[in-house]
C-alpha cells in the first residue's frame, strides 16, 4: 500500500465515538468510507467486498472479533485489518505495577488472572485479541491492534459514551473518586493512529497508546485548578492504599507518527464538549 494512495476503508461501529472520528479523518484525507453498524445477520460480509483497509470497532466479545476477521478472508481485496483492542489487554498480568514500572506492547494480559479477579470486561478485550491474532495468523490477514487506553476528548456523536460519563460524575456533584489508576488517550490520536495504521505500509503489530497513567485523586484535582466552580469529589471511595500508577512506553506510537495530546488539554476539551452539548451546565 502507498501512503499517498487513496482507499476504500470500512469501519464498523461507524457511529461510536472513536469511530467516528476515525470516519471524519479518513473523509478529510480523501478517502472512500463505508460504515456498518453491529448487526448479528451479518450484513458486514457485503460491506467489507471490495475495500482495502477495515477498521474493526464494534464487538470487543471473541465472537464478534471473529465475524468481522471472517468476512475480511471472504473479501480478497482487504489488506489489512486494524482491531479495536484496549490496554486492558495489556497490563493484567502477574507483573507489579509501580511509577517506575514502564509497560510495552510486549505485554499481555493473562487470560486465567483476569478470570480468577473476575475482570470481565479484561478478560472479554484479552481473548478478542488472542482470537484475532491466531485467526490472522492462520489465514494470512494483515493484522494491527491499536491498543489505548481510556479515550476521552470531543464528542461527534450525539449520546454519551463510557469514558465521558466517567468525567460528567466526576464534575456532577459526585460525593467520592474511585480508587483506580487509569491510563488517558485523546481520541483525536487515537483515530489518527487507525488512519496511519491503513495508510502507512510499515505499520503492523500492536500500539499501546496512554498520554498518561493517573489516580482519580490527581485528575480530580486537575479539574478543580481548571473548573473551581464545578463540584467534584474530595474523598476516595475506599480506605484502602492509593491504586499505583505506572507509564507506558511511547516509542512504538511514535514511530507511526502520533505525538500524544497532553491529559490536560484532553481533559478540558472533554468537559467543553460536555457543556457544548448540553450533557452538563456551568
């Protein structure tokens, strides 16, 4: 594939909020677009005929992964698959995170940890990403997954997706924070990253992407310096020793061409688009 050549690229889950950012780049770009949204009669076999790059950014289940790596093998002229897969695939494993501990794409979650801490949500990203894998390997598909982590930043879509809601509690009167550690990524690198991916000949493998990993406690704090007016929490949920934070590697991001937006600017194009739309007031 020449970078400068223009493609016709389908992304599934076409209405969701990563992906349809990753529409307008594509558009922007001079790209040919075709859509699907999740449907189990497997109308995604027709979409996929005759396009040469596919997004995949619907079904984080082993079984929908599987759908859509099945009708790119029908499709001949697919060349390459770029999978939704998360961080959650990457940092559940028996290794001890700390701050000075630095995750890579050479990490993988295990599958039997996740099962055993009932992480269903880890485990379901874990396993689509181990079936994507083997059944690309078996069938000779070009395979990347662009692993982020927490995706936050404007919103195109019209409902409110998982990691915004997370930002609207936190600025909407909520008593406590959780206690977790997360990592961050705007979404806007993120369908960048996806774009470079089908574009750029060299891009394979896997690509962790966190701008930065953060306790509940620093970004509520964080919002507070930004929005004093807003009502964020001052207590953690739990009594319990602050989650540990840990950094992820940026060296393979970079090399497809990403620079990764600091949280900050993230955070507050997040809560912008949250009162631009209406789904809080300030």
């Amino acid at each position: 594939m020449e970078t400068e050549a223009k493609k016709v690229v389908c992304v599934t889950g076409a209405g969701g909020f990563i992906a349809s950012w990753i529409v307008k780049l594509l558009l922007l770009r001079g790209h040919t677009v075709r859509g699907t949204v999740r449907n189990p009669a497997g109308e995604e076999n027709q979409a996929v005929a005759s396009v040469l790059g596919v997004a995949e950014l619907i079904e984080p289940a082993v079984k929908g992964t599987l759908n859509v790596l099945a009708s790119c093998k029908k499709a001949s002229s697919v060349k390459r698959v770029i999978l939704t897969s998360s961080m959650a695939a990457v940092v559940f494993t028996e290794n001890p995170l700390s701050p000075g501990v630095v995750v890579d794409e050479k990490w993988f979650s295990v599958p039997e940890l996740c099962e055993k801490a009932k992480e269903w949500y880890v485990l379901s990203k874990t396993l689509a990403e181990q079936a994507a894998w083997k059944f690309s390997e078996d069938n000779g598909i070009a395979l990347v997954t662009i692993n982020p982590a927490m995706v936050l930043g404007p919103l195109l879509q019209p409902t409110l997706n998982t990691s915004a809601e997370i930002i609207k509690y936190l600025i909407n009167g909520s008593p406590v924070y959780l206690n977790i550690s997360f990592g961050w990524v705007n979404v806007k690198g993120v369908a960048l990253a996806y774009v470079l991916a089908c574009e750029v000949p060299s891009a394979s493998g896997r690509y962790c992407m966190v701008d930065r990993v953060i306790h509940f406690s620093e970004v509520v704090k964080i919002i507070h310096e930004m929005y004093p007016s807003l009502p964020v929490p001052e207590k953690c949920a739990d009594d319990q020793p602050l989650a540990p934070t840990y950094q992820v590697s940026r060296d393979k991001i970079k090399s497809l061409g990403i620079e990764l937006t600091p949280f900050e600017t993230t955070l507050r194009e997040t809560i912008e688009s949250l009162k631009e739309k209406g789904l809080v007031s300030f």
